[in-house]
C-alpha cells in the first residue's frame, strides 16, 4: 500500500491547522512540521510531562507530496528570496524610520521566518521593524533610531540549537551593552529545550552539539541535551503560537507596548509555554 494518498489527506488537514485562524500565512517548513503534528498527534499529551518528538515521515517524502499541491495551497509562502547583495529595501523605502527613536527591533535567525511574519503584518501591528539575522550589520541609521530612543530593545528569535545560539550571542557581541555605550539591550527570543519539550515539538539533530558557552538561564539537563546535538526548529511551533508569542514578549509579556492589534485578538487563544528571554547583553 501506497503512502501517498495518507500523506495527500493530512497535508490538506495540516495546510488548514497552519492557516488557522483567519487564513494565516505560514512557510513550508511549518508546514512540514504540522503535517508532523497531524501524522503523530503525540504533541497532545499532558504538558506535564516534558518530551520531544522523532519526525514520523521524512522531509524529502513531505516535499514530493506538496510538489503538485503546492498551488491549491493558498497560505503557502513561497521560498524566502535571497539575502540582497545591495543595500535592503527598507533602508531605501522607509526614510522616515531613521528620523525618530526605535524602541524595539526583531531579528530573526531564518529569513523564512521573516518572511511569514511581514506577511502576517506583524511588523506593522507590533510598530517592530522585523529583519532577518544575515542581513546584519544593521544600517547604522538604524542603530541612530535604537540609540535614540533610550532603553531600545533588539530582539534575537532564534532556534534551540547550536546556530541559534551563536545568531543570539553575535547579535549580543555587536549591539549589545558590552560592545560600547549604546543603551541598546539585546534580549534571546528564541526557544530552548524546556519549552519544547513542554510543547512537544519535533525535533532533529544537528552534526554536533553545542561547544560554547550557554546561558547562565538554562538548566543542567537543557546544556546536556544542547551538547548532545539536538536541535529544535522555530518553524516546529505552530504559526499562531509563534505569533502570539511573539507579540506577547514585544509587549513586555503583555504589560506593555502598542495596543492588543487585530492580529493579537486573531491569534491569543494559541496559548501555551512562551519562549524564554535571556537577560539583556
């Protein structure tokens, strides 16, 4: 027997679980990692118990079957574009960005990632500019606007992983307190182990693990499973929990920061463990 027609039947399932609520738009690999989900609903047992899960179908298997559905798929992304070799385009479209203090910025470890959430509009309801990780060094007008606005805040959403952690510890080194007197703080929004073991989420591994220092924040057991070379995808959260928690940690956990937006009503019944923010750098 063919598995090709199960995975058909729960990738229609997954595409309407990512899109949830209100037509989300979400990339391929959250896709893949909901289809997950749909084939393996281990993800609901009791949150009590903390573990994470083995994908139950290969990503090469998930990519041929989405290859023709791929059109009938309306929330689906299409492949984040290549980093730019000149200057960005919002350093040109938006000149009145550098005129003003920025209190917060997000930057993202995937471009993917990036991607999904300007295409939900976080950017514009969280009043948060959202840049990926290899476009850095930021525009030093840019830096000006967080400088400016005293206290400002870089925000680093990253994966639970080796390469996660060097995009939060580089974002740390170069604008962070201990790189000069910039008063700009630069916060971890990214997952570590606990959380995703408290969600549930698939996980992977990585050629090796973990080397350098790790935070001061996690415990024993998340060092241990770091070195061993686990690693967690932010694209293996859902897309309106990432949503939601994303906007909750720009609000200051919800006690402060812009107004609850159209697309936090949307998506905070998407509740659950947020992500840990690490202390300022």
């Amino acid at each position: 027997m063919t598995l090709r027609p199960l995975l058909d039947g729960a990738l229609t399932v997954a595409a309407g679980r990512a899109g949830a609520p209100g037509g989300l738009r979400y990339t391929e690999r959250q896709l893949y990692y909901e289809l997950c989900r749909v084939l393996q609903p281990l993800h609901a047992g009791p949150r009590r118990i903390p573990y994470t899960l083995a994908p139950p179908v290969r990503y090469a298997r998930f990519a041929a079957a989405l290859a023709a559905r791929r059109e009938e798929l309306p929330g689906l992304l299409p492949p984040a574009a290549p980093r730019p070799s000149g200057p960005r385009a919002t350093a040109a479209g938006e000149p009145d960005l550098y005129d003003y203090g920025l209190p917060r910025l997000l930057v993202c470890q995937s471009r993917e990632i990036t991607a999904m959430l300007i295409a939900n509009d976080l950017h514009l309801e969280a009043a948060c500019p959202v840049l990926p990780a290899d476009e850095l060094p930021l525009d030093e007008r840019l830096v000006g606007a967080l400088e400016r606005a005293g206290g400002a805040v870089v925000h680093v959403l990253h994966d639970a992983s080796p390469s996660g952690l060097a995009c939060f510890e580089q974002v740390r080194a170069a604008y962070g307190a201990a790189a000069g007197p910039t008063g700009v703080r630069v916060r971890s929004m990214g997952l570590v182990p606990r959380h995703a073991g408290t969600l549930h989420l698939t996980s992977g591994r990585g050629p090796h693990g973990h080397r350098g220092p790790l935070p001061a924040g996690l415990r024993p057991e998340e060092r241990a499973w770091l070195g061993s070379g686990r690693t967690i995808e932010l694209a293996a959260v859902s897309p309106a929990r990432l949503l939601h928690t994303v906007i909750r940690q720009l609000r200051g956990g919800g006690t402060a920061g812009p107004r609850r937006t159209p697309l936090h009503r949307r998506v905070r019944t998407a509740r659950g463990s947020g992500f840990l923010s690490w202390p300022a750098g």
